[in-house]
C-alpha cells in the first residue's frame, strides 16, 4: 500500500510543479506583452525592438 501510496504522491507532486510552471510562464508572457510590448520607457522599447519586429509584434 505504501508503494502506491508514494506513486499518488509523486503524481500529485509533478501534477502541481507543471501547474505552477504553466502559470509563471503565463504571468511571464503577459509580462512581457503588457510591460515591454506597450511600455513608453525609451530604453525597454530600444531593448526589445529588433526582437518585436521579428516576431511581427507591433510597437509604433
């Protein structure tokens, strides 16, 4: 019973770190879109601008 009992532990275990993975990368993506892709800050916008271009984002 153990045995089983460790391998629902280890399910549940990687079940949330994929969670909580999908959802950083969610809240890092909204990041970059919300902050970086709109921001007014001459130095972000510079920073990003080649990369934006190429991925066919708008920035002007």
């Amino acid at each position: 019973m153990s045995v089983q009992n460790n391998a629902a532990t280890q399910v549940v275990s990687v079940k949330s770190a994929s969670a909580v993975q999908s959802l950083l990368a969610v809240f890092f993506g909204l990041f970059i879109i919300g902050f970086v892709g709109f921001s007014h800050i001459e130095a972000v916008h510079d920073a990003a601008h080649d990369t934006r271009h190429a991925n066919a984002f708008p920035c002007h």
